[in-house]
C-alpha cells in the first residue's frame, strides 16, 4: 500500500502524520520550508481538555501552562471566577513549542518520512489512489521538473492559501480582517499567578481606562496579553503597544510599572472562512486550509488538531480495509458542521461584542451579555466553546448516559484486561474502545472478573471484531448503570450505550464502520 500524501508541515499535517503512525499507516509529509521552526512567543494556542494531549507530547508540555482557574472582571470588580481541575483546564502553550516537539516526535517513527523544499504543482486521482506532482524549492532547482508521487489519498493542511483547495476547486468563502488584535509576550510578576482573565473597563491610575485585555498564562513567569483593537483604528505603532503595556501594568500594581521583559509583540488578525467541501475524492482538507477562525477567543490551532483527530482513524480503516468510503463521508459531515456552528455563532456574537449600538443597546444587561460572549470561548461552553457532538445513529437497544451520542466521553478511570489501569482519555487515538461499567472492578484483580458475569463474552466478541477494538471496565460512568457498554470511538466520541449484553448491537455497529465505498468517479482532478 501507498502512503498517505500530507501536504503541509505545520502542527495540523505534523499531528496528523503522527497520528495514522500510531495506527499502523505510513504517510509521506510536503513540507514547503526547510524544517526550521520560528520562535515566537506572542504566538500561542489553547488546547481545551479533549485535544489537550497533543500539547502533552515530550518538550511541549514544559513550555506550557494550564490554566489553574479563569477570571472575569468589570471595572476592576470580580464578575465570574471559575477554578479548574487538572483533569479540566485549557492548555496553553507557544505555536513553535507545539510544532518543535511533533517534529520532534515524528522524527523517530519510521512510517513518517518529511520531504523538505516541495510544494505540490498538480494532483491526479482514480478509485485505488492518487498521485501527487511535487517541485523541489531548493535553490538552483529547476521550478518546471515535477516528480509524481503515488499515494493512497492526499490531505491538504497547506494553510489558508491552499495549494489542495485551490487545485481541487473548492470556493473559500467567508470574511477578512472581522477582528483585529495587538498581542504582547512578557515575562513580569502579575496578580493571581497561573489564571488566565479578561478584564474590561480596567481602571487607569493617572491614565484613560483600558476598555479590554485579555491576560493568559504561560510558563516560567512568562504571560500573553491581548488587547481588541478597533475597526479603523490606525495601525500600532511600537511607542503605542508600549503605551498600552504601561498602562495595563500599572493598573495591576496601584499605579506603578513593575519590571518586566517584552519577550515578543505583534498584531493579528481574524478571519471567517470557510471550506465549501472537505473532500474531493480521495483528498481531504483539514486545518487553516479547510476553515479560518480566532475572532471572540475561539481557537484555529484547536480545531485543526480536532479534525486531525476525527480523520486520522477513518483514513486507517480505509487503508488498512479499503471499504471506508462511507466512513471517510462523515469526516466533512461531522467537522464542516461543528466549525460551521461555531463561525454562525461567531458572526451572530460579533455585533452584541463589538457593536456600538444597534441591537446590543436594546438588551436588558448588555454588558453582562457582552461578559459571557467574552468569555464562552475560553471556558468551553455555549456555541462559542462548547462541545459539539456529532451526530451517530441510534442502535435499537441503546440507553441514556450523561454524555450525548457523539459527544467526547468522560475521562474516567479505567481497567485494562492485563490490569494496567489509567484513564480514559490516555487511551484515544487507538483502537475502538469498548468501556463496561463493572462496579468493583477497580478493587477486584483483573484475574478475578475476567471469567465472570458478562467478561467472557463481550472479550470473545470484540476478538472477533471486524475492526480492531479494546476491552476495558470502570467501575462507574455518570449517568450509566451497572453492566453499561460504552463503545468509543478512536477520537474520543461516545459512538452508543448498550447494554452489556447487545453484542449483537456491538457486532453491528462495528460492520456499520465497513460499509460500502461511495462513488468517486465524478471528482476533479486538479491536474492542469
């Protein structure tokens, strides 16, 4: 079999490259540049709980923080304070700390080889494969010498300007330049150490107000700072951000600038594209090249990784299988949604956000209103943050737990069958999991339980699987009683609850993962 043709090497096309290695699929990465990493510290992302585990790879996570709680305050008064867990806080970490370390671990998987200086001139595909035409950009190389390279599909995490959208003729549709942010990187000594806050109105000393900054952790001492700039305003000067720097300090420290070191700055903008297909065949979108969001703290790098985790399993059964077709549909079904719901809600938010006037002046509480549209992003809730569950169809005998179909499951504690215990989402990014809520289980050796009740069966079964599954138990899931079976998919989404006893449900469910290929014989080529 061929590999899997990724084209891009930022942390979108790095993860997924590492991710089908995990699954026993090689996969050949374009990386345009030379393999060289910036270091920009302004340059961060947040990893919500269910992606966080690509920010916990070796020489990432120290460069990062989580975030020991959330602050929202109006005019220097305290509005909302939320703590969290470390099972439940964001991860916040530099971008070039994220991308040193996949690199670094993509390194040394042998089904992962990086091709540097090659950018994509054409792409051809049929029913069995595709073949990529890659010029080298080494200087003194010939610009007009394409070399084919035949893959299994091709996935294009080549950023907003897409070399894949644009051969494919996919229309990116959207808006440029919805908000506009000045950004700062310091190392300084700042109230409530490890909480990330947003602060309007914050009271100046001496000085206008500031009407809004956001502040987030990250390690060592080391913080970002975000300011909303307004439409039309005249570009950012340096003596400017400094400005705004002294100024937010100094309202921190009764009036006072306290040292510090300016580590990075720059000014960003946020842009609402997106993608009109994810697929064309046997090739894909994921990432920058599929939508563009930032705007209200939803976060780009985020999703990218989330569609790097819905895709990677579905292009394993494929290749290993061959008969996923449908499977590979419901990549764009179920992430062309979820991003297509948090940009309406983006655009239907902006206005109430950032708007003077209008409808936000005729809401009862307009500046509490504009507080939780601030603030839902970063705290994983309401359609700016929270999740969205894919849709997944019902099996006959399916019951009720706490996380809704499609949903990401709980991070529970969990039993394997050798009894090596840990927590659930230690295991995403494998197998299909199968979950059996088996009270007990976790004080009772594993010897004891794996003969008894329901545990041979169910063991027998997932055996006889026609996709690779592993069988695991805890002693409780919120929601589930006793003899539950949670099957999970590779992504995390709870896919059904059955009982413990529907193995004829199990078996189906595992043969609906095979179904019948889809027609591709109607795609473009996008070979010139």
């Amino acid at each position: 079999m061929q590999p899997v043709i990724i084209v891009g090497a930022g942390p979108t096309g790095l993860a997924l490259a590492l991710a089908l290695a995990r699954q026993g699929v090689p996969s050949q990465v374009l990386d345009s540049g030379d393999g060289s990493v910036e270091r920009r510290p302004a340059r961060s992302c947040v990893l919500p709980p269910d992606i966080a585990h690509w920010g916990e790879l070796p020489g990432a996570l120290a460069q990062g923080a989580r975030w020991a709680g959330w602050r929202t305050t109006l005019r220097g008064r305290v509005r909302e304070h939320v703590p969290f867990t470390s099972r439940n806080a964001p991860l916040q970490l530099p971008l070039h700390a994220l991308e040193r370390a996949l690199r670094e671990e993509t390194a040394g998987q042998r089904l992962i080889r990086i091709t540097p200086h090659s950018r994509l001139s054409g792409v051809e595909q049929t029913e069995r494969g595709v073949t990529a035409y890659v010029c080298s950009t080494r200087d003194g190389a010939d610009p007009t010498r394409e070399e084919p390279k035949p893959g299994s599909h091709l996935v294009g995490c080549d950023g907003a300007r897409s070399t894949v959208r644009k051969l494919m003729r996919i229309p990116f549709t959207g808006r440029t330049s919805v908000e506009r942010h000045a950004v700062a990187a310091l190392r300084v000594d700042l109230p409530h150490r490890g909480e990330a806050a947003l602060h309007r109105a914050l009271p100046g000393v001496g000085s206008p107000a500031i009407d809004e900054v956001t502040v987030r952790p990250l390690a060592d001492g080391r913080w970002r700072l975000d300011w909303p700039l307004l439409a039309g305003e005249e570009l950012v000067t340096p003596d400017a951000l400094l400005d705004l720097i002294h100024q937010t300090l100094a309202a921190w420290h009764e009036g006072t600038v306290p040292p510090y070191e300016l580590l990075d700055t720059g000014v960003y903008l946020c842009h609402q594209r997106l993608a009109r297909h994810w697929r064309a065949g046997r090739v894909f979108l994921a990432g920058d090249a599929a939508h563009l969001l930032g705007a209200l703290g939803t976060q780009q790098t985020a999703e990218g990784l989330r569609d790097v985790d819905n895709l990677s399993w579905k292009l394993a059964l494929d290749w290993h299988h061959g008969d996923a077709g449908a499977l590979l549909d419901s990549y764009e079904d179920e992430r062309r949604t979820a991003v297509g719901a948090r940009l309406r809600a983006v655009d239907q938010a902006l206005p109430l956000v950032r708007g003077r006037g209008g409808i936000g002046a005729l809401l009862t509480g307009r500046e509490q209103n504009r507080l939780t549209l601030l603030t839902d992003a970063p705290l994983n809730r309401g359609a700016l943050g929270g999740d969205t569950p894919y849709p997944q169809p019902r099996p006959v005998r399916s019951l009720t737990v706490s996380t809704p179909p499609g949903a990401v499951a709980e991070d529970v504690a969990v039993t394997a069958l050798d009894g090596t215990r840990g927590r659930l989402h230690q295991r995403f990014g494998g197998p299909q999991l199968l979950v059996l809520t088996a009270p007990g289980a976790g004080v009772w050796d594993s010897r004891h339980w794996l003969s008894a009740g329901l545990m041979p069966d169910l063991a027998a079964t997932a055996r006889t699987l026609p996709v690779e599954a592993e069988l695991l138990v805890t002693d409780e899931y919120p929601g589930a009683p006793a003899h539950t079976l949670l099957v999970i998919r590779p992504d995390g989404r709870l896919a059904a609850a059955l009982p413990g006893s529907a193995t004829d449900e199990l078996v189906r469910y595992a043969g609906s993962l095979r179904g019948p290929a889809t027609d591709e014989t109607a795609t473009p080529t996008g070979r010139h």
